[in-house]
C-alpha cells in the first residue's frame, strides 16, 4: 500500500531521492560474530566475559553468515551495517572483525569502526587508519563509546575528536554515538549525559550524529524533548532500546510518543543487533505496530523508516537501478504570439506521477517557465499567468510548502481514493471496452483546488504570497498529465 500511494519525495529530499522504493531497507546494527568468521582476540576477550551468575555479559545466538542472510532476506532486508565496539581495553569488537565480514559481501554490508579517541595519539592516525580501511571495504559512519573509554565529548582541546568530525563531514560519514547501555562493569554513563551529548550536537551542525542505546523507558521522551530541534541528529532503535518488551509493544509505544513521528519519521533507523535478536522478529514487531497508526503515519513510517539511512552517503548506498524517476518529462508545446496589447507565450508541459494518487509540486517548473518568458522581454513587468490542468481527475492547488502539510494533503487525498468504488454507479464498462470504476477520483478532482488558476505578475514577479506554492494532484495513475502555463505580458498603450 505504501508504494501505491507515495507522496512525491523529490520535493522534500531532491531528485536523487524521489522514488523511496529504488533503495534497499537496512538493518542498521549487526555485530561481526558467526560461526564461520574467525573472531580477533579482542572479540573472543568479549564473549568470555560472565557477569555474577555465570551469565554471558554480550549474548549472541549462533548463527553462521548463510543464516543471518536467510534471516535479513525474510525480513526483506537487503543490507546490514557491521558496527564495531572500541572500549579502550581488551575486550571489544575490533576493526579487523568488521573488514572480515564486510569482506565477505561488500554489495550486502557495510563498514561502521570504532576507535578510542579518549586515548593520546596523533589526530592523524586514526584518519589514515580510516582510509586504509576505506581502500579495502566501503565504509558509512564510525561509532564512538564515551562510557566505555571515557571520552569527554565538550573537552575542546581534543583535537582527534576535531579531526574526526572535520573528516566525517567532508566524506559523508555519519557519527554514531552509543550512550552505552552495557552491562559491563567499567561503564561511566556520566559521559553521556545528554548535557554533554547536546554541547557535542550543538558543536558538530554539519555532521549526522546518531544517538543509539537508549532506553523507551528511561530517556526516550527526554531525548525526543532535548534533540527534535537538531535536524542533524538521528535515532537509532536496538534490542537494548527494547528492553524486557515485545518489538510490537516497544515501537507501538515509541510511535504514540506525542510528537515522535512528525519530528523524526525522516531521521530513525532500526538495527537488530544480530546475532542478539533476529531482524524478522524486529521487522514483524515494526509492522504490527505500524499497523495500529493512521493512514499517513503508516505509509511514511514503512517508506522510510529502514531506508532512511540511504541519504546519509550516495556513494555508499546506492539505488538498485540508474532510473531516476522526475515528474517532469518535457515541454511538449512552446509558442510566443505578438499582438498589439499583449504577448502571450504558451507553454504545454509534460508530468508523470508515479503512484495511484499523487500531490505533485509545481512551484520549481512554473517559476522555470516564466522566468525562461520573462527574461525575453525586458520591457514589459506585468500581466498573468494561466495554469490549466487538462484531466478531469486532477485538480490544481496553492497551499504551504512545508514538509508536514504537504505530506498531510498527500496523504489525505490519497486515503480519499482508496474508497471502495463498488456501489458507484460510475463502476461500468466503458464505451472503449475497459472497466471504468474511478468516481472516488473524479469527486476528489471536483470537490478540491481548481481546474485552473490565474496568478498576477506584477514588476516582472509573479504575485505569491510568501508561503504560497503551486501543486497538481494526479489520481488514478500512475499517469503521464499535460499542464498548460499560459503567459500573458502586457504592453503599455
């Protein structure tokens, strides 16, 4: 359902990322420990470790890399990020760990390293480390531990920490930030208090920060509080976000968190934390739980929430194809007339929309077509400008661009169309021997905007308001629309 009725993404994340559905959902956390994958000392030094009664402090299920591919592929998961754990001490995930299974299927995963930047060395050091491990897997993003090594993220003289940031930036990597939430024994969660976290985010505008490790039970609605206002940082869910829950009541929780959705449904990833919990068990939680939303959270929650995390690096995550999807096709006509009070240039321009009811932004094309008409005639300034939508189920309508509303409209048009077109009496077969059962469209074209709209041009600008943009809602498609943009300039007598 959500494919059917995606809104139009190029308004919101650009081109590249106009169709949600050319990229692949991620698993955003696996740790590198299979059985067919010899681990360093530093991991078997982790997996020895027990706590008082004997119990593993780092569960693991033991699977070999065939089955956590089987696991991801019925979960229709088709990347993982291989994330390692830098304590500082003997004990951990190495960076070897990661290049040894990232190795493995480079199509399929991807790097995330870790390194102690509370420990003295020359800043220069763990930036050549990165890119000697660049030249040998692809890598997305570092993960740091500061309760775990101790590392003060306000101390302004860490200039290893300065010189990360600068590199990750530059490069497109995302910094994850683990508030630990460990059991092991030297764990100092003062130095993730979200004081510090917040000076770090404040600090660092330019870089995606993710913060993961959380508890929904202790800290989430104060980092929800505390971080919606940085739109660089994103959160990430785990089984340790989890804690003694179902995935389906822990994201059913999450997801009624008053302001949740409308303020980070564009900045969340999911990792199952494989070989802990299993991706299909995280997956079918997430699902059930979206299950219970309404319409537009639904939609853009399973569009985007496991795909999110593809618009941090373009040349790390790639589409599946090269096909770009653009609602802009051509100009199909062009003509300028000139009469003795006017010239008016005549513009038939081509769309597509590429779901079954789309809200499609005009405002770049129009403000491109007239300014390609105006610039031709310097001496005139004013006159008006004609939109006139062809298609008896689409309609034309100025409203606010602002993320939310417009992905609000969509969404509310769309769910407006799905309305069962049984007992219309629209529900024929056509002259041209096809079924014709779309009333619901013809009503929504009817009922909202208008079939055309005239827009005043005044001193050589066109006369919007400051919040005003131009839409064409398509239904019924995907489709291929004509679009008329008439302009009339008028000659002082």
């Amino acid at each position: 359902m959500e494919r059917l009725y995606q809104p139009d993404f190029t308004c919101i994340f650009g081109a590249d990322y106009g169709d949600a559905f050319s990229y692949r959902k991620i698993d955003s956390l696996i740790w590198p420990i299979f059985s067919d994958i010899e681990p360093s000392d530093t991991l078997k030094n982790l997996l020895k470790m027990k706590d008082n009664e004997g119990n593993s402090l780092f569960y693991r299920r033991n699977l070999s890399l065939e089955d956590l591919k089987i696991e991801m592929n019925c979960s229709n998961i088709h990347l993982g990020l291989i994330q390692a754990i830098n304590t500082g001490k003997s004990y951990g995930i190495a960076n070897s760990d990661v290049i040894e299974m990232v190795k493995r299927d480079p199509k399929m995963f991807k790097g995330i390293l870790s390194f102690n930047l509370a420990q003295k060395t020359s800043e220069h050091h763990i930036i050549n480390e990165i890119q000697k491990i660049q030249d040998l897997i692809p890598v997305c993003g570092v993960a740091i531990y500061p309760s775990l090594t101790k590392l003060n993220l306000t101390e302004e003289v860490n200039q290893q920490l300065k010189t990360l940031m600068n590199y990750c930036r530059k490069n497109s990597l995302f910094i994850k930030v683990d508030l630990g939430n460990f059991k092991f024994v030297d764990n100092h969660l003062q130095f993730t208090s979200l004081e510090r976290i917040e000076d770090f985010v404040s600090s660092n505008l330019n870089n995606y920060i993710i913060l993961s490790g959380f508890s929904i039970n202790n800290e989430f609605e104060s980092i929800l509080n505390r971080f919606k206002k940085y739109p660089n940082v994103w959160l990430e869910f785990d089984p340790r976000t989890i804690g003694g829950m179902t995935p389906t009541d822990a994201f059913t929780k999450i997801f009624r968190t008053k302001g949740f959705i409308q303020n980070f449904w564009q900045r969340i990833s999911i990792g199952s934390a494989t070989p802990t919990l299993e991706i299909s068990q995280i997956v079918r939680g997430f699902i059930e739980a979206t299950e219970k939303l309404n319409f537009s959270q639904k939609n853009l929650l399973r569009t985007w929430t496991f795909r999110n995390l593809n618009r941090c690096n373009q040349s790390i995550f790639k589409p599946i194809n090269n096909d770009r999807i653009t609602t802009y096709l051509k100009l199909k006509e062009q003509s300028d007339k000139n009469y003795k009070n006017q010239i008016i240039s005549t513009n038939i321009i081509q769309l597509r929309s590429y779901s079954i009811t789309q809200l499609l932004f005009l405002t770049n094309i129009i403000k491109n077509t007239f300014d390609r008409t105006i610039k031709k005639y310097p001496e005139l300034d004013d006159g008006e400008l004609l939109l006139r939508a062809y298609h008896t189920t689409t309609t034309l309508l100025i409203n606010e661009h602002e993320v939310g509303n417009y992905l609000d409209l969509h969404y509310y048009f769309a769910e407006l169309s799905t309305q069962d077109s049984s007992d219309f009496l629209h529900t024929v077969l056509a002259k041209e021997n096809r079924p014709d059962f779309n009333h619901p469209d013809h009503r929504i074209a009817s009922s909202f905007g208008s079939k055309q709209i005239i827009i005043p041009i005044r001193k050589r600008t066109l006369d919007l308001g400051s919040r005003e943009n131009l839409y064409i809602l398509a239904t019924f498609g995907p489709r291929i629309l004509d679009l008329l943009i008439q302009i009339k300039l008028f000659k002082e007598n």
